[in-house]
C-alpha cells in the first residue's frame, strides 16, 4: 500500500516553512494549482487565492519568512483515493514578534498523480487576529442568550 | 442506494433553524453525541462545546432563536460511509439587528445508525466578528511582504 499524498505533502510543507527546503514541496504542487488561504488578508498578506505553482511557491516562502510551526495534533481527519480533509491545531511562533499562536486550523486538498491539485484552507480567524494583536478585542455579546 | 445521513440531517437542522420545528433533527441526534462549534462564544453564547443530545438540541434552539439561514453553497465535500465534511459558505441574518452575515465555515461530522454521533464546526470567525459589530476593525499589518 503505497503512503497516502497527504502525508508527503504535509512533511514537504512543514520542511518547507521551517527550513527554508523548497526542492520536496516544489516537487508536490501540480502546475495549475488552485489554492485559498481564506482569513484576514490586511493582516497577514499570505492569505487569500493563487493559481498556479509559482504563485503557491511564492506564497509557502512568504509563511516561511513570518512563522515557524511548532506542534501541530491532527483531530480529525477523512481521507480519499487522491482526497483529503483534516482539522488541526497548530502551535506557531509569528518570527517578527516571537509571539507564540497557536490556531485551529481545517483543510480540503486534491491530489493529482501524488500532486497537490487544489487546496482550501479555513481557520479560526478571531483567534489569530487576537493573539497575533496581543490582545483580547472585548467583544460585545450579540447573541440573544437561551 | 440509500440517501447519505448527510442530507437527511442537513435538512432538519436547516428546517429547526428556519422553522423552529425541531422533531426531524431530534430523530437524527445520537444521545451521547459530541458537538464542538468553534468560534467567538464570548459574542454568540451558541459556540463552545456540548455533549449528550439534550445539550445539542438546546443549542440548536438557540442558534434559532438567534439566526435565520438565507442560502448556503456547499464549495468543498468528501462524504465517507459514515462520516462527512464540507466546506460552505453561509447567508444568514442576525434576528436580533436584522444583519446580513455571509460567512465560511468547514465542518467534520460522524454518523452512527445514521445519528448525529460527532460535529465538529470551524469558521472564518474573524469575518463573522467584523460583520456582526458591523464595522471592520482596522487590523495591523503584522506579516512582512515577500
């Protein structure tokens, strides 16, 4: 049985961020890529849509340049032949600030010939933005309480 | 081939939520089922975790109480034999300041005997804050720019 092309593209992805290796991640992006990072783009100018493999290139050593992933736990997760979707927690560190994040994360990827075909990428954005600010944004309660 | 439990209790959560009939999704809530919505429960009191089919059918009174679900466009899905996720982009109303809310969301439930055993339900948060105080919140630039 041959390892699924998430668990390759997943080591890829995280050498690729934390050392700065681009040769196994370049080798696991399909040529006409889609890819959707979506969460606050005026705050972290990686997020937000490519197409196409230098595009995604760019964009990996953008995250490179601004996190370092420190642990991540795989809490759910369902796999296809050439599918996959997990949600995760990622502990990161934010390199400008050296402040640590840690942020839910849930992922929809499409693998062509052991390539990554399509990607799309939700995650708890209040999160982020109040950890990555340094500070809770003290919410109004807006819901009307059972 | 029988319909996928999907389906069945997509439809009986939208028609609690809209029409605040709950006997459909009462029948297809598991009784030790696990529920976790993660977003901002400080604003909406709905979020959080709950166990057991009376706590989830209180929380899906009150996100009724709270909402109504305009449209919803399925972008992503991989259904297993007794599991599903997806990704979806939400138009709602906020009851209470007659708000129009569009917001993603990506889920991971399970199924057992085609009951609701496990949901697990993330969303771009931070577009959900900004529409809900209705106001954008001017974020920091925090990322370098490549």
């Amino acid at each position: 049985m041959t390892e699924h092309s998430l668990w390759r593209f997943s080591r890829a992805l995280h050498r690729a961020i934390n050392e700065r290796q681009f040769g196994d991640i370049e080798a696991l992006i399909d040529e006409d890529v889609e890819w959707s990072l979506y969460g606050p783009v005026e705050m972290f100018p990686f997020f937000g849509a490519r197409r196409g493999k230098a595009a995604v290139l760019d964009v990996i050593r953008q995250i490179a340049e601004n996190v370092r992933v420190h642990r991540f736990d795989r809490e759910t997760i369902m796999l296809g032949a050439d599918s996959a979707a997990s949600m995760m927690r990622y502990s990161l560190t934010a390199l400008d600030s050296n402040k640590p994040i840690s942020v839910r994360l849930a992922h929809f990827a499409q693998f062509r010939e052991g390539r990554l075909r399509s990607l799309r990428m939700l995650l708890d954005s209040y999160e982020l933005v109040e950890q990555a600010l340094g500070r809770p944004l003290h919410l109004p309660k807006i819901a009307l309480s059972a």
